[in-house]
C-alpha cells in the first residue's frame, strides 16, 4: 500500500516538474496561432491613454495559453507574406545538410582508423582530438579564421560548414561505438583476403547503425542550434542561419515571432520522436570514459 | 592592426597583458562562479529526476521525452519568450507584483546570473539525467535484492548501494557538465547581446569581443590558457574516474 503512495507521489512530482519544462514551448505553440490584435493585448506593456486614465501604473505581460480566436494569420505571414523568412530558413538548412552528412563520412572513415587499425602515436593523437573537442569555440576562433582566410572562404557559408565536418566530436563518439565491436569481426575478415575498403562497408558499417543514428541526430540538433559560428564568420545577413534572427526578425512582433519559432522547433521535434532512443544512445556515448 | 600570422616572439609579455587586463579578469571570475553554480546544482537536479523517473515503469519513456525537449529546441526559438518571462514587465514580475513584492530586473542586474542559471538547467538537465539514468539501470538488481533480505532500509540502501555504484558515471557526468556549461554562452550572447550586465560578462564574451576588435594576441593567450586548464581538469576527472571505476 505505501509503495503505491509513494509511486503516486512520484508520478505527481515528475507531472508538475514535467509541465513547468513544457510551459515555454506551450506559450510559444499555442501563442501562434493568436490574432494579431489578441497577441498586442498580451504583450504590449507600453502604457496607453486610457490605462493613464484609469490610473494603471505599470503593464505587465501576462500569458494566455488557448487563443480565443484561432487563426493563420502569422503562419501565412511567415511562410507567404515575407520571403525573408524562408530565406534564413533555407540558408539553416544549407549550413545543417552538409555538416550532417559531411561529418558522418568523415567520422566514419577516422573512427574506424583510430578504432580498427593499429598504428604508433595513436593514442597521443586521440587526445589530442578530445583536447579540441572540450575546446569552446571561441578558443579556436583565430585558427579557423586562419584557415578560411587561407582558403578564401571569409564571408561564405563554407566557414561555417568545414569546421564543423572536421569536427574531432564525430569521431569520438564513432569510435567509442565502434569499439564494441568485436576485434575477431574485422580480423577475421582480414585474414578471408578482404580489403580495407570491403571490411569498412561490410564487416564495421552494418554494426554501426545506431552509431550512425545517434551521431545525426546530436550534429543536427547542434548545426540547427547554430549561432557564435554565424555571428563571426558570416557578416551578410543574406547568408544568416534562422537560428541567429528567430527572435529580430519582426521587428519584435510576438504573433510571428511565435510562428516562426514554432516553424523552425519542428524540424528537431519531429527528429525527437523518430529517435529518442538514438538520442539517449548519443548522449550515453558522448560521456568520455 | 595584427595580424594572426608572422610577428616575432614576444617572450611572456602577452600574457602579462592578458593577466593584467579587468575585462578578461572579470570574464574569467563570471565564468568559474557560473561554473561552480552550474554544474553541481544541475547535478544535483538531474540526479534527482533520475532516481524518481527510475521506477516509473512505462511513464519512463515519456519523462526522457519531457525532460530531453528543451534539449533539442534551438536556444533562438526560446529568446522572445524568455525576455516575456523575465523583462522589467515581464511574467515573474507580474506575479512578483500580485503578491506584492518588488520587481526585479531579471536581465541586466547581479540577478541575470541566477536568469541564466534558470535557463541553463531548463535546457540541459535532460542531457545528464540520460546519463545518470543509465548508470542507475547499471547497477545489478541482486544488490537491491540482497540489502532487502537483509532488512536494510531506504536510506541505508542509498548510502551503501546506489551512490557507491553511481561514482563512476558521477565523474563522467561532472566532467560533461563542465564542458557543457560553456554552451551558456548562446543563451547570454542571444538574449543579452555581446556587452551584457558585468555580472554575466562571460570569458567567451572576452574571447569574441577580441576576435572583432582584431586583439589577436590577447585572444590567442586567454585560448592557451583555457587549453591549459581543460587538460588538467579533463586528466584530472578521467584519473578520478578510472580510481571510482577500480574500487
């Protein structure tokens, strides 16, 4: 019986805790679908005529969870009326696309070098790739910039992109994947006469999966989320990610703030329930051990 | 100007400069309080909710997923209602003000180190609550069975089971805390732009603020300096774990 309490208390403690984590996406939900006259009423706290009249001293904001007239109107003013909007969102894209897919190339072919072969100084080296790791970009600024200067991308959304393939974060939590895989696997494959390339594709590559699964999921969520890259590298707003604008880019409109906000939360929502699991696989396997 | 490149050696005067200078002082003292706040009341937190979402059963999943969402939002989507939250006007003064008590200003005063605190623990405690989870489902359930049997209680249960079978991924997880309350800058840089009140002014702002105005040299210091002590700190947890994981 006391176990029952106790299990109940829990469940109540965790639902509380659970929908105070939820409040700002719910605010931020369901607030888009306002009318743009019922979002001024909510968020203006400039006082008026008649609130002086009245004798209101101070406004303050307030949230309203369920609109009272649903409407569009700020999606269609997001996706349709300014083109702006799509712009940054498709410049997001741009930067996300090649960093996903060009990292997972890349981690795969060196997690596999530092985990499958064997070779002197490796072990140095790996440390070295975890010091960068643990680095905040701001500590690696002035190389990269180098690098980018030298390759003449400054201004360019490659600045962003190629530091980001090279990312020394993917091939470690590869390899740490990589590493449950039984050293007889690839040896034995070795020794059948099979190449580098056919033990890569056909002996590690099917073990990897979830590998593969959970490194995608945490290099979207971290390109979706971009901003100090953006800020520093790329000085045209034309080439801007949405990540850095969400909240300027109405000028500070709440309605399509929301709106766009909620567009663009999506994305990695939608990530999120395909693949909790993969997440937590992520998460569990970038603990450096 | 300088430039990155070429230039001639220096000796330590470089960093004499940097040592010397009060903004990167300040950076670097907001930056170890938030630190030190930070990582053990996240912790903390996180511990918490995983002991709690443990024995949840089927709720398990749904509480991962609850707690993983802000994870995943991009800090932009949650700036707009972050300043509703907390502005002069904003939401927690309202209700500052309906029971009476004086507003704060959340966002530029000695109080946005406890907004950013807020924010960052919103945001990243599902990160080591996976973690903890999982060291917890680690731990062989004979261990449980055995201490019942043996009439231990709840609290002596958690004394000399659960904690002694947590401090391996204790360690792990403080060092992932450590590296990953450097992400609080996004969340400042966003909602407080890049000079915010002094109390929040962050080594990264330091680091940044340089890299614009081209101080290259000091830059390049304060980077040496913060790879310096995330070797010694890294080495010193990974040592610390490897000693919890033997014992």
């Amino acid at each position: 019986m006391s176990r029952r309490i106790a299990f109940n208390f829990k469940l109540v403690l965790l639902a509380v805790t659970g929908i105070v984590f939820l409040f700002p996406l719910v605010v931020t939900f369901t607030n888009s679908f306002m009318s743009e006259q019922e979002i001024t009423l909510f968020y203006r706290t400039d006082l008026s005529y008649f609130d002086v009249l009245e004798g209101i001293e101070q406004r303050f904001i307030s949230f309203r969870l369920i609109p009272r007239d649903f409407s569009f109107a700020q999606y269609r003013m997001v996706l349709i009326d300014r083109p702006m909007f799509l712009m940054l969102l498709v410049n997001s894209v741009r930067i996300t696309a090649p960093v996903t897919i060009g990292s997972l190339i890349i981690s795969l072919l060196t997690a596999y070098g530092f985990t499958c072969w064997k070779w002197k100084h490796k072990e140095i080296l790996f440390f070295i790739y975890i010091v960068v790791m643990l680095m905040p970009l701001q500590a690696v600024l002035v190389p990269n910039f180098i690098v980018a200067d030298w390759l003449g991308i400054t201004d360019n959304q490659w600045a962003v992109i190629l530091p980001g393939i090279f990312a020394p974060f993917g091939t470690f939590l590869l390899r740490q994947s990589m590493k449950g895989i039984p050293a007889e696997c690839y040896e034995a494959a070795r020794i059948d006469g099979a190449g580098e390339l056919r033990v890569f594709l056909y002996v590690v590559m099917p073990q990897m999966k979830s590998g593969i699964a959970a490194l995608t999921m945490l290099v979207f969520i971290e390109y979706w989320n971009v901003v100090e890259q953006a800020v520093v590298f790329l000085r045209d707003f034309d080439l801007q990610p949405l990540s850095v604008f969400l909240s300027r880019i109405a000028d500070g409109r709440a309605g399509l703030i929301f709106a766009a906000s909620t567009v663009y939360m999506l994305f990695p929502f939608v990530w999120l329930f395909l693949g909790q699991e993969h997440l937590e696989k992520g998460i569990e396997l970038s603990g450096i051990k | 100007m300088t430039r990155p490149v070429g230039g001639e050696f220096a000796g330590l005067s470089n960093y004499i400069d940097l040592l010397q200078s009060p903004a990167y002082q300040l950076g670097l003292r907001n930056t170890v309080v938030f630190m030190g706040l930070s990582v053990p009341l996240n912790m903390l937190l996180s511990l918490g909710a995983a002991m709690l979402i443990k024995d949840m059963g089927k709720f398990k999943p749904i509480f991962v997923l609850i707690f993983l969402i802000p994870l995943v939002i991009p800090s932009g989507a949650m700036v707009f209602f972050w300043r509703m939250m907390f502005s002069r006007n904003g939401f927690i003064n309202n209700i500052f003000d309906m029971v009476g008590l004086d507003g704060i200003n959340w966002l530029n005063s000695e109080y946005a180190m406890l907004t950013l605190l807020i924010i960052f623990v919103w945001k990243n405690l599902g990160f080591n609550l996976v973690l903890f989870l999982s060291g917890l489902s680690n731990i062989p359930k004979e261990y449980y069975e055995a201490a019942k049997v043996d009439g231990a209680n709840a609290l002596y249960t958690l004394r000399k089971i659960t904690f002694p079978c947590l401090l391996p991924i204790t360690v792990i997880v403080l060092l992932m805390s450590v590296i990953n309350s450097f992400k609080v800058f996004r969340e400042v840089y966003l909602l407080m732009g890049s000079h915010p009140h002094e109390s929040v002014y962050m080594l990264q702002h330091f680091m940044n603020n340089n890299f614009h105005s081209l101080n290259y040299p000091r830059l390049t210091s304060a980077a040496t300096l913060l790879s310096i002590a995330m070797v010694v700190i890294t080495w010193g947890l990974l040592w610390l774990e490897r000693k919890a994981s033997h014992e």
